[in-house]
C-alpha cells in the first residue's frame, strides 16, 4: 500500500511548535504523519485574540486542507481542539461535511475524537483541564457537555503568558489540580500543550485514564486508518486502537 500502511493529514495551527513532534512520536512503525499549517495574523499561542485567530483559521481552512489532500492521506484531522469549541456542535458537524466534500478525504476534528474517545473507555463523567482563557475554557466545558458529557472538575492552568511555551510539568500539575473523585478520566484540552510525556504516570497516580487532545485525534486517526496497532507508554487509550 504505497509503501505505508497508512498517511495521516493534520492541519496545525501557526506557531503551534507541539503538534509535530508528538504526532510523530505517537505513528506506530508503517504509518507516515503530514502537516499542513492554517492561516491566522497576528501572535500565535496568547490567549488575547484567542477566538479571532480560530475564526480566521476556519474562514481560511480550505486552501490548507487541499494541499494536505494532495499527498492522498486516509484521514486529515483539524489538530486544534479550541475551533471546535468556537463552532459548536453543529457548526463542527457542518465543518467535517465541507472539508470532506472540498477534499475528498475522510475529515475528523481533535474535538470530535476527544468525544468518540470517552465513549470508547466508557467514561461519562471526566474532569477537564484547559491551558486557555476563561471564554474559550467555558466553550470547551459547554461543547462537552452539548455530547452529554458531565464536567465534574473544571480548571485553568494558571498564569500562562503564552501556551507554546508550556511544559509537560504543568500539563501534570493541571491533571491533578481538576481531577476529582468523581471523575471516570481525566482531559487535557489543548493540541499546544506539552501532555503526551506525563500521560503514563499521571494514570499511575490519579488510577484513572489521563488523556489529552494529542493521544486523542492519533487514537481516532489511527481507527479510521484501520491500523489495529496499539501504542505503549502514552496512557491506556492508545492501547486500545
């Protein structure tokens, strides 16, 4: 098959310095990952401006996806959590069916894999943890539970100036500071934060799943893909492909 037994497409945000590298760690052996970058002016990663730079990366998404569909990989995945979050869950539904029909190609989002992945490890109750401002935080929370998701802990990670310049550290502090007795897994929102490194032992510690939008669009990617191999060392829905 093309020397590969599969390509994966993602659309990544300007400035994001995260999405790369950890979906290349995250490709079992076979699988080759492909990037295409959006279009948004102005700082990347501030939470100032935050809701315009995801609604200039959508209004200018198509172009982007089309060079990506260009390399005939079996799935693109739209890798920023937050657009999901502007759009709600019809504007996100109506998104997937345009960027199929513009490209061809099967089109998921981080968003709709973080949902299909909850319903797979069957957790109905999670906590949520967010890198971003309180607006878009608040979107992420409300676009959870428009899927019927309880949010039972909810937090921001404090002071950030800029969300690419986050650390694995942090990711694992957030983890523990939303997660609740009550919570069936863990999230962390957010394809810019450092997550994929704490994964594992974050799930040692709290006993419970710990995933973030990184392990969540490469485990959707990867089904779709049809490629059964499960990943080690990056907490347990990866295990589950």
């Amino acid at each position: 098959m093309r020397g590969w037994r599969a390509r994966l497409g993602f659309l990544v945000p300007p400035g994001n310095p995260t999405v790369e590298p950890e979906m290349m760690q995250l490709a079992p052996h076979g699988v080759s990952v492909h990037f295409s970058r959006l279009v948004a002016s102005g700082p990347t990663g501030t939470l100032t401006g935050q809701e315009e730079r995801n609604r200039s990366m959508l209004a200018h998404i198509e172009p982007s996806a089309a060079l990506l569909a260009m390399v005939r990989p079996d799935v693109i995945v739209l890798a920023h959590t937050a657009s999901s979050y502007t759009l709600g869950r019809e504007g996100e539904a109506q998104l997937i069916d345009r960027l199929e029909q513009h490209t061809g190609t099967r089109f998921i989002t981080a968003a709709g894999a973080v949902v299909q992945a909850l319903a797979h490890l069957g957790a109905h109750a999670i906590a949520l943890g967010t890198p971003y401002g309180e607006d878009t935080s608040l979107q992420g929370k409300a676009h959870l539970e428009a899927h019927g998701i309880q949010v039972v802990g909810f937090g921001r990670l404090g002071q950030v100036q800029n969300i690419y310049d986050e650390t694995p550290e942090r990711a694992y502090a957030l983890a523990r500071q939303v997660d609740t007795p009550e919570a069936e897994a863990v999230f962390l929102s957010g394809t810019g934060l450092p997550t994929i490194e704490v994964l594992d032992v974050l799930e040692r510690d709290l006993g419970k799943p710990v995933f973030s939008s990184a392990t969540a669009m490469m485990w959707q990617a990867l089904r779709v893909a049809r490629i059964g191999q499960p990943v080690q060392g990056y907490g347990q829905l990866l295990t589950m492909v």
